[in-house]
C-alpha cells in the first residue's frame, strides 16, 4: 500500500498522458494549433519518466507489484489514450476512424495486460530485467506522433490530411492514414514479434 519514488514519476508518466488528452480536446474548442503542439509534447515527457521510474524502483530495491501496475496504467493514457485523441482532434473523427482508433486502444490494453501476466515468466538476465518484448512496447506509438508533428508543421491536418477522406458505399468514410493505428496495434499484440529489451 505504501508509495515510493518510483511510484511517484510512474505518476508523472500518467499525468503527461492526461494534460496530452485534455489539450486534445481544447483544441476543438480553440481551434489554437499551439493545443496540439502541447497535446504531443507531453507524450514524449511522459516517455521520459516511464524510463526513469524503473531505474529508480532498481537502484532503490524497491520495485513492487503495485509499480507494475501503476506503469501499465500510465503508460496507457499515455501511450494509448493521448495518441487518439490527438489523431482526432487533427481530424480522424468519422465512424471507421473512431472504430480504427478504438482497436489501437484496446490492443495497447491487452499487450499491457499480457505483459503483467507473463512478466513473472518471462526469461531474464542476472540484475532481472526481461530480456525481450513479445509484441512492440506501447511507447513505439510515438512514432506515430513524430509523423503527426511533421504533418502539423506543414500544414497537412484536418482537411489537408495526407491521404483525404475515402468514401464508399453511400455513408462509409474513413482517413487512410489512420490504418497507421492499426499496423501500430496489430504490432503491439503480436505473439511472434520479439523485440530486444535494451
């Protein structure tokens, strides 16, 4: 029940994940493109203390279930949730987009929760580190936002979305860029794909 270190910059991780949603959605009511800026710039600031937090709860001797647990959750508002609504707040906002958005966010739940069932089984080096992910880490969808802030710099969000809008059928539309959510979901979930622990 106790709260150490660790726990609290795990805390910081999930806190850049909020303020990241809520200047998502300030921004579709500002319409202010420095909201969006703001909404990717607290990912990677969140990145930073999910690195830290496990270095600390080792060099500390006291990681504990409860880390883990806190970890997985901020990871996933932060890594999960915020690259989302950032997707819709620059304009991936019909149906199937949401629908597309909605199974990156759920494949970030069940990688997460896959990993904290497995860890304990996992294979690990002689300081107890796991030595490999199955399936990309939840962080790798920041590469996603990378792309995004190269598309806001250049103008190329909401109707300027790389790609358009693609209709079929009479009420069927969907932004091909958002497909990128689900390679970034698919990836994560994946049993085959093992990814080296640095």
């Amino acid at each position: 029940r106790n709260f150490y270190i660790a726990d609290i910059i795990t805390l910081m991780n999930g806190v850049c994940g909020v303020q990241s949603v809520f200047a998502s959605m300030r921004y579709l009511v500002t319409n202010d493109a420095a909201d969006l800026y703001r909404a990717m710039c607290f990912m990677p600031f969140g990145l930073l203390f999910d690195f830290f937090d496990g270095r600390v709860a080792r060099w500390r001797n006291n990681s504990s279930l409860l880390g883990q647990e806190l970890d997985s959750l901020a990871d996933l508002i932060s890594f999960g949730m915020a690259p989302a609504a950032l997707a819709y707040a620059i304009g991936m906002q019909t149906f199937l987009d949401t629908a597309v958005l909605t199974y990156f966010v759920c494949c970030g739940i069940a990688r997460l929760a896959r990993y904290n069932a497995t860890v304990a089984m996992a294979p690990k080096d002689d300081t107890g580190k796991i030595s490999y992910f199955e399936g990309t880490p939840i962080p790798t969808s920041l590469t996603i936002i990378a792309l995004f802030a190269y598309f806001l710099s250049n103008d190329k969000y909401l109707e300027a979305l790389p790609g358009q809008l693609i209709t079929f059928g009479e009420d069927w539309e969907f932004h091909p860029l958002v497909l990128v959510y689900a390679l970034s979901g698919t990836l994560m979930i994946s049993k085959t794909l093992r990814i080296p622990k640095p």
